[in-house]
C-alpha cells in the first residue's frame, strides 16, 4: 500500500498523521487495485483480526529479550546486503534531510527485507516489528 500512494501520504501513514478519513481512503483505494483472489484473502485477513480483537485472543505473541537480539542482528545482517544499504542508512539515520519520497521509499525496502526473512528467526522478527507499531 505504501508504494501506491502519495510520498506525504505514505509518510503521513507511517507516522500515523493521518486523519481516520485520510487512512480509510488510502486503505479503499489500495483495496480496489487488488485482483479479486487478493482482495477476498485480505478481507478474510481483516475479518479473523477484527473477531480476534473482539474476543480478546490469541493474546498477542511476545518474544524473550534473547530471541528480540537474535531477530534484530539477523534483520542488521540481512539489510547490510541490499544493494542500498548505504542509501537507506543514510535516510534512516538523518529522516529531516530527505524527501518524503526517500522516506517512503526506506521504510519499504527495509519491510521487504523483514518479511522476507524466513525460518523461526524471521516469525521473531514480525513479532519484533508488531509490537512497535
């Protein structure tokens, strides 16, 4: 979803700026421009989150401080190897001198390379990126 909007509204979702309007839209717009199998998968997606809400379960997956530094020093290694690592080091460490565009741009190659990390290592890692949102 971040990919197919605006730079200051990928921004503004990032850093939760936006208004609850402002996130529905870009949520329905980003909803019609999935295929139909894509678009039934997320709303089962949506649907299970939303009962599992509502029911208080599962309770939400926590990781031990051991496993949080065994998932962070993979994703630091898996990062170093993208072909831009300089370039998004250089954004993550200094967001106030790049464009909302490079901003957006960061934040998605760096989720890519979190969720494509696999194995038990990698489910720590969604776990790890969860519980900062």
């Amino acid at each position: 979803m971040l990919e197919q909007t605006t730079p200051d509204r990928c921004v503004g979702l990032i850093e939760n700026r936006l208004s609850t309007a402002e996130a529905t839209n870009l949520a329905m717009a980003y909803q019609r421009n999935l295929s139909r199998e894509d678009l039934r998968e997320y709303l089962d997606l949506t649907a299970q989150a939303m009962l599992a809400q509502f029911r208080d379960s599962p309770l939400p997956k926590t990781i031990s401080p051991s496993q949080q530094q065994i998932a962070a020093e993979q994703f630091e290694r898996a990062l170093a190897q993208h072909p831009h690592f300089d370039l998004i080091a250089s954004i993550s460490m200094r967001p106030n001198a790049h464009s909302d565009a490079e901003i957006c741009w960061m934040t998605t190659q760096t989720l890519w390379v979190a969720i494509e990390q696999e194995g038990i290592t990698g489910d720590w890692l969604m776990i790890l990126f969860a519980e900062d949102l």
